[in-house]
C-alpha cells in the first residue's frame, strides 16, 4: 500500500498514467513526448510504478509496451468503501460489468493486447485455474451476474446470467492449457442491439504460496471502455473470494 501512495505523489508519474488510461499498451517513445524529460528519466518513473504494481508490461520484439493495472487501486479503493456499501444491504449484484473475452481464435502471434492487469492472489494453482473454468464458481465472485451456466472445455461456451433470467454476455473456449492458459471469445448481450465480440486470455503462473493472474483483453470495440473497470473489479472480487470466502459485490 506505501509503494502506491509513494507512486501516486509525483505529479510526472501520475501523468504517466493518465496518458495509460486514456490509451493503454504505449511504448517509451510515445510516453517520453509527454513530459519534458530523458527517455531515462520516463523509464525511472515507469520502474517505479511498475513496482508498485499500477503498470503492467508486455515486450513484442524490440518494443516494450506498457498497461495501466487498476487492480491495486480498486483493492486499496475496497479496503475502506467496501464495508460501507455492502454490508448495509448484502448488496447483491445490481449492476453492470463489462467483462471482456474474444471472437477470433487466439494465437500466440496475435496484436499486443489493448488491455492488460495483473494481480497475485495467495491460493493453489489448481483452486485459481478452478475458479475461472467452474461455472458455479464463475458466478460466485461475479458482481454483475447470480449464475452462470454452460461448459469450458475447448469448443464449448458459458453464459452469464443476470438476476432476471436474462443472458449478460457469453464466452466460448478457444484454447486451453489446463491451469496455465485460458483463451476465451467474449460476447456481449449488454442490449438489444448485437454487440461486437473481442477476445481474452487468461494467464496463471504460481508463485511460491501466491498466483500471478495476468488478463488480457484484445480488440476492445468502440463503446466498451467501460471494461477496464469491469476487469478491476472482478480480479478484485476474484482474490477476496479466494483469499477469505468473501466477493466484492460492488455496483459500477
């Protein structure tokens, strides 16, 4: 928690990730035109919040490009609104959350990602890989859906269900290596109106007592931005249920 407030106090760095949020996977280059600094200057900035978790990277040849991770923030944002919202009603999942998944079949070859966060959880491999394949499982940290139903073996899909009955969005299985690799279809049923399918990966590597969980997200329609926050909030929810039996159900 100290390393993301240390971060967050210097004006050039929170630049930095203004610049992220408002177009996230840019390069050094790209970010060093935005402040009146050596190219080593930026790279010292972006070590720091790469530490401190609030930027995630991801190198594609000679580049290197660089993802704003709003999951330490929505857990520091939960540590003190949480108890305030969702206690006082047992709030149960009202809102809507744009999660994300793909169309296209995934290939290692792939454009770089246009979303990307991470987050360590303290579980086995086995109970996170567990958690993001079993439908029962799926909808319990979901904030945005009470059930989920349908398969996620390769070749087979699963759909979110709202409280009413209704579908909020479904994700076929492209790819899959068990409890290291998930690559998903995400389908949107936000409205009546078809809307356009992107893809996702989910990626696992344990980590001692812990597991790295790394999303991606590629091909991002226009209008659906509104994912970032959804991703924040279900990696939130997802390591508070595995960590202590209790998801985060917090309206967006």
């Amino acid at each position: 928690m100290d390393m993301i407030f240390k971060a967050l106090a210097d004006p050039a760095r929170r630049t930095l990730l203004d610049a992220l949020r408002t177009r996230d996977g840019q390069n050094l280059a790209e970010l060093t035109e935005l402040l009146d600094m050596s190219r080593f200057g930026v790279m010292k900035h972006l070590g720091v919040l790469e530490d401190a978790g609030l930027i995630v990277t991801r190198k594609d040849g000679r580049f290197k490009y660089h993802y704003l991770n709003a999951v330490p923030l929505q857990q520091a944002i939960d540590r003190w609104i949480e108890p305030l919202l969702v206690k006082p009603a047992a709030r149960a999942v009202l809102t809507l959350k744009s999660q994300l998944e793909g169309t296209t079949p995934m290939q290692d070859t792939m454009t770089k990602p246009d979303f990307m966060t991470q987050t360590f959880i303290r579980c086995t491999q086995d109970a996170l890989w567990d958690a993001l394949t079993k439908p029962d499982q799926m909808a319990a940290y979901h904030f945005a859906c009470n059930a989920a139903k349908g398969g996620t073996a390769e070749g087979e899909s699963v759909q979110f269900i709202r409280q009413d009955g209704s579908t909020m969005l479904t994700q076929k299985v492209t790819a899959s290596t068990p409890k290291t690799k998930l690559e998903m279809t995400f389908e949107p049923h936000f409205s009546e109106a078809p809307s356009p399918a992107s893809r996702m990966i989910y990626l696992i590597e344990p980590q001692g007592e812990t597991c790295k969980l790394t999303i991606e997200h590629y091909d991002i329609p226009e209008g659906q931005e509104a994912v970032r926050e959804g991703w924040a909030r279900i990696a939130a929810s997802l390591k508070s249920w595995l960590e202590t039996g209790t998801p985060i159900k917090l309206a967006m």
